[in-house]
C-alpha cells in the first residue's frame, strides 16, 4: 500500500478508512475486536487524555500492550491483509 518509512498524510489515511468502511467494521465487530475494545475501555481516560495532550508515549505504550494479546496481534494482521488489497 506505501513505501516503508513514507508517512501517510491525513488526507490519504482519509480517503483509504473511507474505502475500508465496510471491512473495518467487519473487524471491530468480530469477536477479536470486542475484545480489543474491552481492553481499550479499561483504559479509556488516559487515551483520551493522551490524545488530547499528544503523548505519543502513552499511546505507544497501549498498542504495544495490545499487540502483545492474541485479539490484537490478530486484529492487526487482519487490518494489515484488508490494507494490501
């Protein structure tokens, strides 16, 4: 889909969620999902502060953790084979 080490603009992230739609809400809605999201609401203030302060440490740190769990070493991969179609 890119080049390693090229950042993706808004504008083309933009455009590439709205062509996935369907196939992301497929994804958060599967049982992989679910439970991913249930993790990430244990967590939900100190995302959402994270994000609204930019700390980028923070949030590194969550998915890191995430990553580590079968859900979302899965829901990754998913995401991963929906964005090189």
């Amino acid at each position: 889909m890119r080049d390693q080490g090229k950042q993706l603009d808004p504008s083309q992230a933009e455009q590439i969620v709205a062509s996935k739609a369907g196939d992301l809400g497929r994804i958060v809605s599967s049982s992989d999902g679910q439970k991913v999201k249930a993790l990430m609401q244990q967590d939900a203030d100190k995302l959402k502060q994270a994000v609204q302060s930019g700390d980028i440490s923070t949030l590194k740190q969550t998915f890191d953790g995430l990553m580590q769990t079968q859900e979302g070493a899965r829901l990754i991969g998913e995401i991963q084979k929906m964005m090189k179609k």
